[in-house]
C-alpha cells in the first residue's frame, strides 16, 4: 500500500492512524502541500481533488480519509473501528462527521489561503479559524458527555477517536481552547497507545516543524 500524504495533515494522519492499528505495512509518498506538490499532473491523475491523503491499494486509489478507513475496516475487520451495533455505528460515523466535515475544514490550507486572498489579515484568520474549532469541540464535547471510558464511545478505539486526535493538533496550531469535559483524557488515552503516538506528524519523514 502506498499512502499519499503530508506530515502535518490532520486527514492523512487519520488515515496512518487507521493502518497502525490494523497492523498494516505500507509506504508514505509525500506531497508538501505549501508548494504546490498535490497539483502535479501526475498526483491529479490518481486524486483530481488535489487533496491527501489518497491510498493506492490493491490496484485502485481510494480518497477521503473516512471513506479510506471504513474499506481498511471491512477489508481487514479486526480490530473494529465501527461498532457492531446499529445505533451505536451511527452515533460514532454522526461525531466523525462532525469533526471532519464541520470543524476540519477551515483550517485547510487551501481555505486560508482563500481567505488570504479576499484582504483577511492573519490575525483575522485564526481568530475564524479558533472560533469554528472551539464551536465544535464543544458540539463533540455534549455528543459524548454521557459516555463512560478511556474513548469517546466506551473502553475501545473507534473511528471516533481517530477523527478528533488530530483535530486536537489542529486546535493547538489555531491557538483554540481543548478544555472541553472529557477531550483532554481522551486524547491522553489515545497517545498512549502507540497507533497514535507513533503516527505523529513530527514523526514523519517528510516532516518539517519550521
């Protein structure tokens, strides 16, 4: 498997995530989003969106993080990252969702530089981008107030968890409050446990903390 990525991109570390608690080999190539390197012509051949993370495994190319670790979770099914019950399997996709459809995106690269280029200063742009992450977080924070255990929805890692981790790295860059009533133990949980701590974006090679 090869996987299409960027260290600091909170969607391909869902996806690094996903494959270390499977237990699955695969290979990272690196597009450095702030040049440019997702609009080669190559790249755009495999994913038109010009977005990471893409995965070309057995002999097609998969796109969207979510879309990429529900195939990895049928096709290689244990660990589960869905639960096994229908309401619950749904409450989990619902705060997926929530953080990788409503929270995630504004702190896309391509959005700020958007925003950029429509006069808002960089003051202005964290400012929005705080205040979209903290509205979120606390939406997330209520959806799972009622849970007990290490994860968001009880004693096991879901698709849940492997969605908010990195959105808590995000927060961090923007400066946003992640004091949220059980997000901070969570995510301690999480880093824990070494598919997460050992997928870090200051892990990867392509990683470049300047």
């Amino acid at each position: 498997m090869r996987l299409h990525t960027y260290w600091r991109s909170s969607a391909a570390w869902r996806v690094r995530i996903a494959l270390a608690l499977k237990g699955l080999a695969w290979e990272a190539a690196a597009h450095d989003l702030r040049t440019g390197g997702q609009s080669t012509p190559r790249y755009l051949a495999l994913n038109p969106q010009a977005l990471v993370p893409a995965l070309e495994v057995e002999g097609a190319v998969l796109t969207q993080s979510l879309a990429i670790i529900e195939y990895l979770d049928e096709r290689w099914p244990e660990p589960a990252l869905l639960p096994g019950d229908l309401m619950e399997r749904a409450r989990v996709r619902a705060f997926s969702l929530a953080v990788a459809c409503d929270i995630h995106p504004v702190q896309n690269l391509r959005v700020l530089r958007m925003l950029r280029k429509r006069g808002l200063d960089q003051a202005a742009i964290d400012a929005w981008a705080r205040e979209v992450i903290e509205s979120g977080l606390a939406a997330c924070s209520a959806l799972i107030a009622d849970r007990q255990g290490p994860f968001c929805f009880g004693e096991a890692v879901t698709l849940a968890d492997i969605t908010l981790i990195p959105q808590l790295a995000n927060a961090r860059r923007f400066g946003a409050r992640i004091d949220y009533p059980r997000i901070e133990a969570i995510e301690a949980a999480a880093l824990a446990h070494s598919a997460f701590a050992d997928t870090r974006p200051e892990l990867q090679a392509d990683a470049d903390p300047a």
